[in-house]
C-alpha cells in the first residue's frame, strides 16, 4: 500500500505479508535490584524488523512471572513518535501490564514522511518505556516477557521508505527479561555473622 495513511495501531489499515519477521525486546535498567534502596527500575521496549525501514506502529502486552509482592504500580510511556496514536490498556497488577498501542502517522505524498527516530536500519528503536515499582519486601526473580496485545491483536507495522509500502508483520518475535532481588541481610545479621566468625576463629585456637 503506497503512500497510505498509517495509524494501524487504531484502526489496522495495511496489508498483512508472508515470511518477514519483526522483534520486540526488552531490556531493564537493572537486572539485580536490592529491595527498600532501589524503589523503581524502567524496562524499555525496542522494536526492529528484517524488512522495510521504519516502525509505524505497534501494540504489546507485559507478561510477569514472579512479580505477586515484589511488583507495585507500572506507568507505561510511549515514545513521543508514537503518541499520536497510543492507547494505553493499564497496568494488570503484578507486574503485568494490559497492553500499550502506539503508532504514528505516515503519508509522504502529503509531508508526512515517517518520523527519522523510527528509522531501524541503524539497530533496533525505542517504542516505549515503563516505570516499575519495586515492593520492599521483593525477593526472588521476575521474568518479563512481552505478549500479544489481547485486545487490539496488532504486533507491529512497517514502512519502506524505498517502496513506500507499507506492511503488517507476519510473525513478530517477543524478547523477555529477567530482574532478580537479592535478600540482604539486616545490620545486626552482619553483626551476628561476624561475631559467629570470631567465635569460631578462638576455638580453632
């Protein structure tokens, strides 16, 4: 489709094609975190395809396994090129989050050319960020993986500024990623500890 207008992360309008594969990863500002002095890390999304050479649009879900009492509030922000069209589906609790759209407009025959920061030849884009919560009390791990969007259905959009078409992704590729939230022991644990140690240092004596 040519020149076509593109807001397909609302209304889905362009041709679905065989055989080219779009990714989604993501990546967190931290993998380990200690509970009560890190209260939030961010976990971006980036976009890339082996067609084409813009993102258009998207939408995604969050995923968490792990996240019950270590995971609070998650606020979702798209990038500002993806804004035009975004529809934010919330926070699931958890460490799950609903759903994000994005999406921009593209029509070049009318100077609306694809926004250069969604150009991926270069390497993958950023579509978006979220804000996580981290519960004091959190232990253990999460594991994030990124999901289809169960209400809009749409993964991601494509546009070759060579051909100007532009495509729906066939298959699209979900990253994951874990944070894990390492157990420190109180001051007077420490203290306990080290009194342990010198205890059995004189009885070796």
């Amino acid at each position: 489709m040519k020149n076509a207008i593109t807001l397909a992360a609302v209304a889905g309008i362009a041709s679905a094609a065989a055989a080219q594969t779009a990714t989604l990863n993501i990546v967190a500002s931290q993998s380990s975190v200690t509970p009560g002095i890190t209260s939030a890390i961010t976990l971006s999304v980036y976009a890339s395809a082996d067609f084409g050479t813009h993102i258009v649009g998207g939408g995604f879900a969050l995923d968490a396994v792990g996240g019950a009492g270590d995971i609070g509030a998650m606020t979702a922000t798209p990038v500002s090129w993806g804004a035009a069209a975004s529809n934010d589906r919330g926070d699931g609790g958890d460490g799950n989050y609903i759903g994000l759209v994005f999406g921009q407009t593209v029509f070049p025959d009318f100077g609306f050319p694809p926004n250069p920061a969604s150009d991926f030849t270069g390497g993958e884009v950023l579509v978006a960020t979220f804000s996580v919560e981290v519960l004091a009390g959190a232990s253990g791990v999460v594991d994030w993986t990124i999901a289809v969007d169960s209400l809009s259905q749409f993964t991601m959009q494509i546009f070759d500024s060579v051909s100007g078409d532009s495509t729906v992704a066939s298959s699209v590729n979900f990253g994951t990623v874990r944070v894990g939230f390492p157990i420190i022991p109180a001051p007077s644990s420490m203290a306990l500890l080290g009194l342990g140690g010198l205890v059995a240092g004189r009885r070796r004596r």
